[in-house]
C-alpha cells in the first residue's frame, strides 16, 4: 500500500474539514462561530474533460425522477405526499436557469440575489469543480443564516478585513450582508450536458441558460467537442421555453464567430435551405443593455474577471428562443 | 470435409407491383449479395459479379486488402496473408472487395431498388433490382464515419443515415450533380492569441502553430496544397446529432388530423430515444423516449400499427412507447430467455403474414443476439401479449416477411453452436440450413408459428449454399466473423473509474 501523495492527502483533509463544518452547522446544537469559504487551490482539476467518454455519471432516468430536493430546502414543498417519480420530495417550483460549465460557480452566485425566486443550477462536468461549488454555496447559506440571526458580525467583519488585507484570490466570495434569495437559490450539479441534459430538464422547463467563456477548443480536430453546435443548439432549443435565453459570452474572437454561425445564417441561400438556425434570433445591444444578467455574465464570473485582468476582449451574444415553425408537409 | 457456408446476415423481400411473380428475396451473406426468386429458390443474381473469379484467381494476383481476412478457399491461404502483409499497398483497379461483411440491406418501398452499406469502408451503396432479380450498382457514396442504420424517408426519395458519431445526414436516393458549396478556408486561421492564452506553454504552442500556418500558406501558394481528402464529393446533409453513438435510426409516417406527418426516430448508446420531425425539420426535437438503463440497439414502429414503438438494446426488456408523446405504456421483461447474464435485443421486427383463414397475422418478433429463440408477440390495445415462442436451429440472425407465401423466412446462423456467439460447431451439418419458413395459424386469440412444410424455396436455398468460409480459419480469422455479426456487447458501458 502507498499512501497518496501529500497533495492529495493535504486537500482531503480540506474537504473534510469543510464537510465537518458544514454538518456541525446543520445540527442546532453546535455555535459555528465562523465560517470559512472554501480555498478554490484544494478543488483545481484539470480544465479539460473529454466530453465523450462514460464518466461514472450520476444523472435521472427522467426530469420526473430528478431529486432537487437536498438541492433547494427552502424550496421544499410542505406537502410530503407529493413525490417525484423516484420517490423523493417535490419542490415548489421547477428549476428554470442552468449555467452549462458553471465552473467555480461565479455566475450563480452573481445571479442569486438578482434573481432570488428562480431556482438555478450550475452544471459542471469536473468533479472536484463542482464539490468546490457545493462548499462555496453551503458556505453562503451559512453566512447567510448567521447574518440574518443577528449573530455578531464580529468575525464576518474580521474575515472580511482580512481580504481587504490579503486580497486573496484563493478566498473571495464572503458576503457581509444579508442579500434577496440567501442563495438558497442555487445550487450545482455534476452532469455531462452534452449526452444528458434531456435527462434533466424537460421540454420547454428552461427560461435561460448560460453558457460562459467555453472551452475554446482551439484546433479544428477538436471542434466537434465545443459545448455550442447545430446539434447541440436544437437540444438547447427543446429544453428552453419559446421566449427563453440563450447566452454565450467568450473572450475568443473565433469562438464569438463560431458562435454566431450557428446560430445565425450567414447568407440567404443558407436561410433557404433552412435548418436549426430558424428556432434562434440574436438580441439588440438595446437589449442586452437593458439585460442584469448580461452584467453579471460580463462582471462577475470567475473567467471574466482573469480577461480583465488581461486585458483580454469580451464577446456577448444572447438569442431568443422562437417558437417552433409550422409543421410543413 | 464440407466447410461451412458464410450465413446469411440480412433478409429484405422485395415485391415490385405489376409483376406477377412472388418476388425476390435480397440477402446479403460474407462480402456479397445475393437475390433470389421467392416461387422457387433459385438465386437469381449474386453481386458483386467477380467474386468467383476472384476467389479462384486470387490467391497469386492480389494481396488481400488490410485488416481484412482472407476468404477464399485453398491450401495456402496462410501463405497469401503473410505475402499480403509484406507487399501491402492494394493495386489501384484491381482490387477485391475492401469489406468483409454487409451489415445494412434495405430494400425501397416499390421494390425497385436495394440500398446496402459495406462495412469496412463505410460505403452506402444503392442498387437497381430488376424484375429478373439482376443487381446493378448505381452509386457508391463513403461516408465520413461509418454508418449504423440507414432508413428511407416517407417519399421513397432520401436515404437517412446515422452514424457511429452520432450524426445523421441525408442523402437523395440517386446521386445528382454535385457543386461543392464554398466553405471557409481550413485551418489555416489561428484562433487563440496572446489575450486568450497566457501560459508559457500555450504561448509556446501558440508560436509554432503560427510557423506551421505560415509554411502551409506558403504551399499553398506554390500550389502544392495538399488535397482535403475528407471532404465529400456528394450532396449530404447533416440534419440532426447526438453527442453518443448513434445505434438505430427509423423514418416514421404518422397520419395526424387529416394528413400525414413524417418523424425522425433515433436512438443511442446513452439510452436516448429522440424524436425529430421528419427533413427538413428535423432540427425540432418534438420530444424524447427515456426510459431504457442500457444501451438501446434497435427501434420498431409497426407500419400496421404506427402510433407504437417498440425499443430494445442491453436492458433486460423491452419498452412499449406511445411514442408521439414520450409515453410509455410497457415494459415487458425478457428474463430467463437466454442462458447468459446480458441482454442483447439483435433486432425487433413487425411482421404481418397473410392467412389461409382471413385476417394476416400481425406480430411482433424478437430475437436477442446469440440466441436462437424468437420470441412472438401480439398487439393488444395498448400493450404486448407474449405468444409462443419459435425454436430455431441456429442463432437468429435476420427476419423478414414473405407476404406473398404469408411466412415469415428467418435467416440462422449455421456456423456457431446455438445460444452461443463464439463457439463453433465441430463440423458443418448437412444440408446445412441458411434459412427457415414458417407460416402462422390463430387459434382463440393465439398466435403460433409452424414451420413450413416442403418450402421449395427455403430447401433451395439451404441446399445451394452461399460461399464457403476456409476450412482453415484460425481463431483470429474466426474472431473477426464473429465480430462481423455479433458486434452488440462493445455496446455496454464498462464502469471505471473516472
């Protein structure tokens, strides 16, 4: 038997640190006197993940069989008797808003207080990614919890002078005040969207999905892999409601171009012959203008602040989803 | 001693109006297809023609293709392989068949044409089928990746085709004139730049792709471009995609307040059954059929029965779909059919056979792979009743109905020890039996299968024989036989770890 390297050693005594505080936190007994954010340096995975192979993933038969409910506990509906078709616990309402690659979970928790009666869930393909999403959401409901019982903010405060200090990039995302929703909102989710979001969502469930600085997948070879294609635009379409959003931003130009040839027609030979294109139509600037979520997508997620601090370029694209055409025959 | 006949992979029937005749059954067997007369058996035509000669004169002309077994019979069938591996390069005009096997064969709705996938090299081949039964190759189109199921729209007028990536293309039955669309310049555009890349190894990396685009552009301009051999010189048009491998694809025609509509059923590897409009919107996903734990192999919609669907692949049942609205109806087990531990559903097919006493017989039938049991079942209102099963003697490999003997002709497997995919048989039987008939009687509601006593046409068949598989064949050479027609278990997900 070799032990693990220390690496792995010093993160899994993290992570169960985290998951002990969180646990404590849940029984009424125990006064957390503070609450840590996670450290994103003991979750870094790899930043690609091969979108084709069977991972060992865990995802619903239906959306009918999807158990959200240790995902939005506030969200609990009150009446036990209803039940999904897996026997777990119905919420309220149904989850509207994914974030397809919502990596280290930045969006979320921009949208959060934006939109606090939404349910919406971040979908991510790397594993330890997403058990760091899930601690940093934990860890903001207790922060919250704390706030809102009026504990003293003592350690808050010192925590957030802290970051004031030692602006560590490691540990952001303390919040020192009691925000709309107290992220009970959102949550994340591990999934591979690209075989299985029909396993999650049904027809017309979603009201906007995000999809935030994708893997670029720069050689052509590697196309086939980007998370926006014809194919895949027609499953955006069957699970986003007529009306719904589609919004992509991304700091490669290519990538933005890409982006708007499939969901654009380039010319009107190419609108003749018809296809997936005729389900989308791109939003005005006015629009987008007018749109919080786009300022957050541009502002707050974890890859847009690295373009900023590269003076790196930021192309939005957002489209409308259309009702689908009359059947021809 | 005899050596075993390659066995009959596929079975199409094929009936052309305002002949007389019974028709002609298309079968494909090895690397050839066969026609044959239904009223007596006699084989009307084999394709692709030279495969005798080829047989014969093989063996000092031609090195045989690569990662192809030999199939011609002689002595030095080993020496020949050995040979072929040293002089390797196929000469160009000259060659045999680059495929093994033909594992797709569908016949158009007018009976007129046969439509067959070679698989090695991932061709869709499209043939006219006289009414003497004679094949002539019309077209050959290769595919980018090879295809596994291929289906004709409603119209008659489009092959659809899905593939191992999980894309589905059309393409017009006959090939027209084809002007390739100008597309963007490959590659040579590089899409990261220092503002999206930042560590010194993509900078690196980013430094030599410029050298190398700039050494491509340079050729280019020389004119010495290299030639994209991966673009098709055929019209094909991707309509729609899964990110799985795609294992069934079925073009459906279903009547809807007062016209028909036309849908795209297809199925995966990741238990997804979708349902698409049929071209040109396929792009619509009108809903989607999950209910499957396992791979799904094989989708049936019951032209006598449209608005039913019957799926199977690696679950241990089957599922009954109201497919139109994503509904299951029954999920009807296949327990204790087979000895082994997997379920592999081969095929599902929807037959209606003609009686002396009234009514045709309407059943579904199933066969698992390596078994050589068929199970039958009946429609009733919204679910299957299960019908005494057939005992065949050999594994299934095909199933088609003869409507014009009101039989069903299922194609056994002659070569393997029934219930098995692998072990063969100590020596051929004789005769050895390609084929089996059977006619159906309906006794107070029950559905039976009987064998058809003095099938001429079956008897013909058997006793004539396909082409012989070596007496020699190794176990590697026998290996790839049984790949070619029990492929189904690289199918199922192995758990490991991530």
């Amino acid at each position: 038997m070799t032990t693990p390297p220390p690496k792995r050693q010093k993160r899994e005594a993290y992570r169960r640190n985290l998951q002990n505080q969180y646990e404590a936190h849940q029984s009424p007994n125990v006064e957390v006197t503070q609450v840590k954010m996670p450290q994103k340096k003991f979750f870094r995975q790899r930043a690609h993940a091969n979108p084709f192979s069977d991972h060992n993933l865990d995802y619903p038969l239906t959306p009918a069989h999807m158990d959200w409910s240790s995902h939005f506990p506030a969200f609990l509906d009150p009446d036990t008797s209803k039940t999904t078709l897996a026997g777990t616990r119905k919420l309220l309402k149904d989850v509207e808003v994914a974030d397809i690659g919502c990596g280290f979970g930045g969006l979320l928790v921009g949208l959060a207080p934006i939109l606090p009666e939404t349910l919406m869930v971040g979908m991510e393909i790397r594993i330890s990614v997403l058990d760091y999403v899930t601690s940093r959401i934990h860890a903001l409901r207790m922060q919250q919890q704390k706030l809102k019982s009026g504990a003293t903010t003592e350690n808050t405060v010192q925590d957030s002078n802290n970051t004031e200090q030692k602006p560590l990039e490691d540990e952001v995302g303390s919040t020192t005040a009691v925000v709309p929703g107290n992220y009970e909102n959102i949550t994340g989710i591990r999934a591979n969207t690209m075989k299985f979001l029909p396993n999650f969502f049904a027809q017309h469930q979603l009201s906007k999905i995000f999809v935030c600085f994708p893997d670029p997948h720069f050689k052509a070879r590697k196309h086939k892999q980007r998370i926006i294609s014809e194919s895949l635009n027609a499953e955006y379409a069957y699970v986003l409601r007529p009306g719904g959003l589609m919004y992509t931003i991304t700091d490669v130009e290519e990538y933005y171009h890409w982006v708007l040839r499939h969901f654009e027609y380039q010319s009107e030979e190419e609108k003749a012959r018809g296809g997936v294109k005729d389900l989308w139509e791109r939003l005005s600037d006015e629009e987008l203008a007018a749109d919080p979520c786009v300022q957050v997508m541009s502002n707050e997620t974890e890859e847009s602040k690295k373009v900023t601090r590269n003076n790196g370029n930021k192309y939005v694209a957002v489209f409308r989803r259309k009702a689908d055409p009359e059947w021809s025959t | 001693m005899a050596s075993f006949q390659h066995p009959l992979q596929c079975l199409q029937y094929a009936q052309q109006q305002s002949v007389t005749s019974a028709g002609i059954l298309v079968a494909s067997s090895g690397r050839s297809i066969y026609s044959y007369a239904v009223d007596n058996g006699k084989c009307l035509d084999v394709w692709p023609k030279n495969i005798q000669s080829n047989a014969e004169h093989a063996v000092d002309e031609q090195a045989p293709p690569e990662k192809k077994i030999k199939l011609s019979p002689g002595s030095d069938g080993q020496d020949e392989q050995s040979k072929g591996k040293s002089s390797s390069k196929k000469a160009p005009g000259k060659q045999s068949p680059e495929w093994t096997n033909i594992p797709i064969l569908l016949t158009s709705f007018d009976g007129k044409h046969v439509i067959a996938l070679t698989a090695e090299d991932k061709t869709i081949r499209v043939f006219s089928l006289s009414q003497e039964g004679q094949l002539e190759e019309l077209s050959s189109r290769t595919m980018p990746k090879r295809p596994s199921a291929l289906a004709l729209t409603p119209d008659g007028q489009t092959i659809l085709c899905g593939d191992k990536f999980g894309d589905a293309y059309s393409l017009p039955l006959f090939p027209g004139e084809y002007v390739r669309r100008v597309e963007d310049s490959r590659a040579t555009k590089i899409a990261a730049t220092n503002r999206t890349v930042h560590s010194q190894r993509n900078l690196h990396s980013l430094e030599q792709q410029r050298i190398h685009a700039e050494k491509t552009a340079e050729k280019a301009a020389k004119g010495e471009d290299s030639v994209d051999n991966t673009a098709r010189d055929f019209e094909h048009q991707l309509i729609l995609g899964h990110v799985s491998l795609l294992t069934d694809l079925i073009s459906v025609s279903l009547p809807t307040g007062g016209s028909n509509r036309s849908y795209i059923l297809t199925a995966d590897r990741d238990e997804h059954i979708r349902v698409s409009r049929g071209v040109p919107q396929s792009h619509v996903i009108e809903k989607y059929c999950l209910g499957h734990t396992a791979f799904i192999n094989k989708l049936c919609v019951p032209s006598w029965a449209p608005q039913y669907l019957i799926s199977g692949g690696g679950d241990n049942f089957l599922l009954l779909w109201k497919w139109s609205e994503g509904q299951p109806l029954q999920k009807v087990s296949l327990e204790g059919v087979t000895q082994t531990p997997e379920v592999n559903v081969r095929g599902i097919w929807a037959v209606s056979a003609e009686q002396s006493t009234g009514a045709p017989a309407q059943a579904i039938l199933v066969g698992l792979e390596g078994s050589s049991t068929l199970l039958s079942y009946t429609m009733e209102g919204d679910a299957l009743k299960q019908q005494e099963s057939i005992q065949l003697s050999g594994n299934i490999l095909d199933v088609t109905g003869v409507d014009s003997h009101g039989a069903i002709i299922v194609s056994v497997d002659n070569v393997r020890e029934p219930g098995s995919s692998e072990i063969w048989k100590s020596s051929p039987s004789t005769p050895q039996i390609l084929l089996e008939s059977f006619q159906a009687t309906t006794k107070e509601g029950s559905l039976k299968w009987n064998p058809t006593t003095d099938d001429v046409f079956v008897t013909a068949i058997n006793a004539a024989g396909t082409s012989p598989i070596p007496t020699d064949a190794d176990d590697k050479q026998k290996k790839t036989l049984d790949g070619a027609l029990y492929s189904m278990s690289v199918l199922r997900k192995r758990q490991h770890e991530d």
